[in-house]
C-alpha cells in the first residue's frame, strides 16, 4: 500500500488525523454564515478549535474582507 493511501484510510475515519497531516500546509475553513478563511494551519487542539497564520478572510461572494497575521478559529 502505497504512503499516500495509508495516510488517507487514517485520515478518512479521524478528524484530528487530518488536522495532524495538515499542519504547516495551506488550508481552507468555512463557518456557518458562508465566512471563508484560507491561511496556513499552525495548530488546534481536541475540540478542533484552529490556529492559522498568513490569513485572508473572505465573504460568502469570495470578495476579499480582511488579512491577518494569525487567528483562533
């Protein structure tokens, strides 16, 4: 079994395993109210509360709102 699917069977039933993989990469986070987030995942903790870093809020249309160094999500 190749490296790659070995990682997505983990991942496929773990959220936390997919958070962990994800770390220092470029990720995307869509709350509720259709708010997007896209920044890179610097770390979370059991109740899936997020720490991004180089973010870059946006609007349900994708019209850019705001850009932050860092934020809990």
């Amino acid at each position: 079994m190749s490296e790659f699917k070995q990682e997505y069977e983990i991942v496929r039933y773990d959220p936390l395993a997919l958070l962990d993989v994800s770390i220092d990469k470029q990720v995307i986070v869509v709350l509720w109210k259709q708010v997007e987030y896209r920044g890179i995942l610097w770390g979370f903790d059991p109740l899936q509360n997020l720490v991004l870093e180089e973010v870059k809020e946006y609007d349900e249309n994708l019209n850019p709102i705001a850009d932050y160094s860092s934020i809990l999500i």
